[in-house]
C-alpha cells in the first residue's frame, strides 16, 4: 500500500515553507520512549535531532523486535518496529561515551547545540563530564532537560523507573480495569506507555518554554521531568474528584466516573461507545434510540439524576442496543448528533475514512528498506507545517557527516575513532 508524504496543510509546491523550529540544534543522549518521543516532535516541527547512541547497540528499542524493518528475517539486518515510531527525523550518531574520546566529541556537540535531552539515571552522565553543570561551562545557553522515573529530589530519586512501575504508583491503574466483583476485575495498566509518551509530551513543551526565556535572559536551564510526576499530573479529574469529593476513585469499566451514559454498550454484532456529555445529547440519544420516555423519566432528565441511578439507566440502554448492529446504531446516532462509534483495532484504524483523509499513515525513505511506512504528526500548523525528511535512521548512519560537518574532525581522525572503537 503507497500512503502519501506530503507535509501537513503544505503550500505551492514551488515554495519551501520555513519550519517552525528551523535553525535549532538537538542534542539527543535518550533513548526508549519518553526522551526520543519528545525529541521527534522537535525534529517534526524543523529541528535538526542527532541522536547519540552507542556504537555496536544502539538504542535499546531497535533490538525489541520481532516484528522488524522490512527485509529482515531475525532481526539483526535491521531494526524492530518498536524504535521507527519515535525516531524519524534525526541523525544517528554512534559515540562511546565512556570513553574519554567519546565524552570529548559530545562536549563539543553540545557546546554548538541548543537543547541537551538526556534520560539516564540520577547522576549517570556526570561522570561522564556531561551533565548539566559541566555542559553549562561550555554552553551557557543551553537547555538541558532530565528525564528520569522519580526527578532529581526526592526520597525515590535514585531509583530506576519504567512505565509500568509508575502506572501502578502514580493511581493510574487503581482507575483503570473492571470494577471489583465484576468478571475480569483487576487492575490494568494502559495498552501503551503512556506515561512515558506523555512525559516526552511535557518535555517538548518544557523545553520550548526554555528556549522562549532564553530569549528574553539569554541563559539556558536544566529541566527536571520526573515520570510519577507526570502520571500523577494527568490523573486530571480523577484527582479533583478525590480532592474535593474525598471518595477514593475505583475501577469502573469504561464508565465515566463524572457523567452517564458514556461508555461502551453490547450490540447485535459486537460492541459500540456512547458519549454522552450533557442532558441536550441525552435527550436526543433517547429520541434517537426510539425511547423518548427516558428523557422525561425523573430519574434520568437531569445529569445528577443519571448518576444517582446509573445501573438502571446503563441497564435499559444495553437492552436497547442489543437489538441492532453498530453500524445501523452509529449511522442513526451520527445523524442525531450523538457522540458514538466504533471498537476499532488498529487495522480497522488505518482503514477508516478520517484517518486516511487526514494522512495519518505515510512512507518515509530508509536506507536499507526503501521506504516503510509511518505513523505522522497529529500536529497541523498552517504557517509552518511538519514535515518529513527520512525513516529513522540505521545506526549511525549519520556518524561522519556529523561530526566532519559540526567538529571539523579530519577523515584521518574519524578513520583512528572507528578502529578504536569511539565510533561507528
């Protein structure tokens, strides 16, 4: 299947419009998930991303296979799945750094860059000589931002954090999973890391932030990200129910804890969600569903009236439902102005007619593969829009270009690295 690589609400043609971010340069020392989604949005958005990674491995997820690149039968022609969906729009660049060669070549990279993103543990790059306050010596503008799983304080500090772990701690999924005592009951974790997607998301706003101070101070800053912190901030109204309300909140299905109906409901062929924000879409999702009485039943005309008799209400809707198929209960819903749809999964995803329309699904060129496809930017910008440059790239893939171009370091030189092993 080809899928279109035009950039996001493109101009003519003929004009190359300028990228919002263009002209920044980024440091990139993470890996796995939070630290490189952060830094792809930055590439997305125009700037330049180098990617450090060790010579020989290179970032974690490239091995978390299968499946693989296209063209790869076992995996070690080619990289997993996993890491070409956070890593498009950069230059690798393999470096050693724990050798004292390897450490001199990234001090220089970050004394011409403008953004440092790192994720090791608390600590981890300063004996490297690249932590902040050294790479602050040579770069007074920089911003350097730490992601970690617990910050830089804190009793926790030193601990190793994963998204899952942080998942569990920070109440994510004493709210997610079947109520006790219904089939199923349990805590569960979110079907991707969400934690860290969501904290690379706060650390591309954190360092824009930066830059913009920058700006105005002319002086960079460390940020300090720390996973719980941001599972605990995106608790949302789950936290200010408790808050205000002080009832711990439970597991309750795909039910809202705030509003009714609004979750999923059994159909005559499978599933379908019903979201109902306000008593106007209530009474026209009773009219709609051929039951208008609900809408004059005292127990369910008002918002607080529905929640207070939510089981009978959720009971006679699912009654209702089960009767038709999805498909004829979305088309009526739709037409209605209710909100609802389908359970897609995600091959059913890449098929719907609003993804395809609104080019979610691209081809990048890549080195070994060709092209493969990708997963664009929901991001639309109509000044500056993203745009996409290449795949992910192999393992440094970009190593020479990189440090030729930025350090001036002679091919001689970079011939001795590579037989040292400092680089690839």
């Amino acid at each position: 299947m080809k899928h279109s690589m035009a950039t996001h609400n493109s101009p003519q043609a003929d004009t190359a419009p300028a990228t919002a971010l263009g002209g920044l340069r980024v440091l990139d020392l993470s890996r796995v998930l939070a630290g490189p989604w952060a830094s792809q949005t930055l590439g997305d958005l125009g700037a330049e991303i180098i990617k450090v990674e060790r010579p020989g491995e290179g970032d974690d997820t490239r091995h978390w296979g299968p499946p693989y690149v296209p063209g790869s039968v076992d995996g070690d022609s080619a990289d997993a799945a996993y890491f070409m969906c956070t890593n498009r729009n950069k230059k690798s660049v393999a470096i050693d750094i724990s050798s004292s060669e390897g450490q001199a070549l990234v001090r220089k990279l970050a004394a011409c860059s403008d953004v440092v993103i790192e994720n090791f543990k608390l600590g981890g790059l300063a004996r490297y000589g690249l932590d902040y306050d050294s790479l602050k010596a040579v770069n007074p503008g920089l911003v350097y931002c730490s992601i970690t799983g617990f910050g830089q304080t804190g009793p926790y500090a030193n601990r190793p954090g994963y998204d899952f772990l942080v998942q569990g701690m920070c109440g994510l999924m004493s709210v997610t999973g079947r109520a006790d005592g219904s089939p199923g009951a349990g805590p569960l974790k979110v079907g991707v890391a969400l934690t860290d997607i969501l904290t690379g998301m706060y650390a591309s706003t954190a360092i824009l932030a930066a830059l913009r101070a920058r700006d105005i101070t002319g002086m960079g800053q460390h940020i300090d990200l720390a996973l719980l912190d941001v599972g605990v901030a995106c608790l949302a109204n789950q936290n200010t129910n408790y808050l205000y309300g002080g009832k711990v909140p439970g597991r309750m299905g795909n039910e809202h804890p705030n509003t009714t109906p609004y979750q999923d409901f059994p159909t005559a062929d499978g599933h379908m969600i019903v979201a109902v924000g306000n008593d106007g879409q209530f009474k026209r999702f009773c009219i709609a569903a051929g039951r208008p009485e609900w809408a004059e039943d005292e127990r369910f005309r008002l918002h607080a009236a529905r929640l207070e008799n939510r089981e009978a209400l959720i009971s006679l809707v699912r009654a209702r439902t089960r009767e038709r198929t999805t498909q004829s209960w979305v088309a009526t819903f739709e037409q209605a102005g209710v909100p609802c749809g389908p359970i897609n999964t995600i091959a059913d995803v890449f098929q719907d007619a609003q993804v395809r329309a609104r080019g979610m699904l691209i081809d990048l060129p890549h080195r070994q593969a060709g092209e493969v496809p990708i997963v664009a930017s929901p991001i639309r910008l109509s000044g500056t829009p993203v745009q996409y440059h290449q795949a992910p790239p192999v393992l440094g893939q970009d190593t020479r270009a990189v440090l030729q171009g930025l350090l001036d370091v002679p091919t001689a030189a970079l011939d001795h690295l590579v037989e040292q092993g400092v680089i690839q």
